[in-house]
C-alpha cells in the first residue's frame, strides 16, 4: 500500500516529509497518524515565512528606536563621602 510521509523517519532508508513509501499496513501500523497518512498531502497556500533565529533578532535590533540614556552622571561613591579621613575634626 502507498503511504505519504509527513514527519521524517528511518524506515528501510531515510524518509522525508513529502515522500511516498509502499509498504504493508501492518508493518507500519505504529507509524500511521503522526508519521504516515493514507492521503495525499494537501497544498499549502503561500504563507510569508518569518526570519526566525539569528535573522529575527538582528531584523529587530535595527528596526527598534535608539533608546534614551537615563543616567546622565555616575552617582557619586557614598563610601567615599562616609569615610573618617574626610571628616574634620
């Protein structure tokens, strides 16, 4: 019987999603739903795919508006300010 893949698997060889593979029915029976299907696989419309990865983080860090420094000094050293030897006498 003729089987479409739809998850690959190793069989007798290595098979892709969208292959075909004969084989019996109760040999592949496990494989039947989540790996196999009787039908032919349906057509996919044109879908826009999205950078994913590398690509999506890189696209995102150019596109995004330079952020606003908040601290405009560094604060000064509280250790510094609390210290015996800077305290008159």
């Amino acid at each position: 019987m003729k089987f479409y893949v739809t998850r690959q698997h190793i069989g007798d060889k290595l098979y892709m999603p969208g292959d075909t593979r004969e084989a019996n029915e109760s040999d592949v029976k496990h494989l039947i739903g989540k790996t196999l299907s009787k039908d032919p696989p349906k057509k996919a419309e044109s879908v826009e795919k999205k950078p994913t990865g590398r690509a999506a983080r890189a696209t995102a860090r150019k596109a995004a508006p330079a952020q606003e420094k908040k601290a405009e000094t560094a604060p000064a050293n509280q250790a510094e300010i609390a210290s015996p030897h800077n305290k008159s006498e």
